[in-house]
C-alpha cells in the first residue's frame, strides 16, 4: 500500500493494477490538494502515462442495455441502469441506484452519485458531476446539455442546459461559475 504516485514500472511488470477513485470534492475548497475533480483527473493522467490496463466494473446488479456502449476505466455500481442508445464515457462512475435514460451520452470522466437520475436525451461533457438524488430532465423533445466541469448540487433540479463550470444549487439556481480548472 502507498501512494499512486510511488508506482514504478516493476510494480506494473509485477502486479495488476486498477485505481480508481469518485470523490468529488467540494465545489468552494481553496486548497488544491483536496479538490476531488483535479485529483481524479490527476490520477487518470498516472494511470495513461503508466500504461496501466484498466478495467470496467459492472455489478451483477447494473443493467445496461444491449444498445449502450461501455468505455474503459468505467463503474457502475449495484442498482445503476443504463438504458438504450446510451455512452458512457471513459473513467465515468455510475453509484448505486442512478439511473440514466434513453440516448444519454457521458462524455468522460463523468461523476453521478447515489440515487441520480437523469433522463432521456442528456449529454454530460468530460469532467461534469451529479450530486445524490438529482434529477437532470430536459423539456419534451428538447436535448439537455450539462457542460464541461460542471455541478449539480444533491438534491438539484436541472431541466436547461447547464453551462461549463457553473454550479447549479439544490433550489435550481444557477449559483455561479467554477474555476475552470476547478
């Protein structure tokens, strides 16, 4: 056990390796150390430079459809549905109970923690995130887009397009924008 960033190119001859990581972070935190979106871009930037297989985790208890496409580096967790036409994008984590509709696209690195549920015709640029028990659900007809680095607060509602790097609040507003390096 150690860090990742002790990994050497004998640890990788000798032993298999999957990282993972879905912490997220807080949207406010000042000290770059401790912000969840860098560290986990940080840690997929390790594992291609060290050329590390990656796996994708399926539970037994995911759904995924036929029609959907899986990338690499991917989890979903107990209870995760993907439905039909949908991609889900390399390094992107499904937690328990979220769902996600018809023709949904995750582009990568995509976070949507427990009981998110997002529905059809929904596209997550890289890096966007999904607090518990959101709901992200576009108008009847309409394509919803949530841009890159972008965050919807636990318990948000977002039924527009969500520009890159805004921070949607739990009471739907549109707070501010992140760093863009967030």
């Amino acid at each position: 056990l150690g860090s990742d960033l002790e990994i050497t190119a004998e640890h990788r001859e000798q032993y298999q390796f999957f990282l993972a990581s879905h912490y997220a972070g807080h949207s406010n935190t000042s000290n770059p150390d401790h912000n969840g979106m860098r560290l986990r871009r940080d840690r997929i930037r390790l594992m291609l430079d060290l050329d590390l297989d990656l796996a994708t985790i399926i539970h037994p208890g995911a759904y995924v459809d036929r029609s959907a496409t899986i990338g690499r580096g991917v989890y979903l967790a107990f209870g995760s549905v993907v439905c039909a036409r949908c991609s889900v994008g390399d390094f992107s984590y499904l937690c328990f109970h979220t769902a996600i509709g018809h023709d949904v696209e995750l582009q990568g690195n995509n976070l949507l923690l427990a009981h998110c549920m997002i529905g059809g015709n929904v596209t997550f640029e890289p890096d966007a995130f999904a607090g518990m028990n959101s709901t992200v659900a576009p108008s009847s007809g309409q394509r919803l887009t949530v841009g890159q680095g972008a965050k919807i607060a636990a318990g948000a509602v977002a039924y527009k397009d969500v520009a890159p790097n805004q921070f949607v609040s739990f009471e739907g507003r549109r707070r501010r924008k992140l760093d863009a390096d967030f």
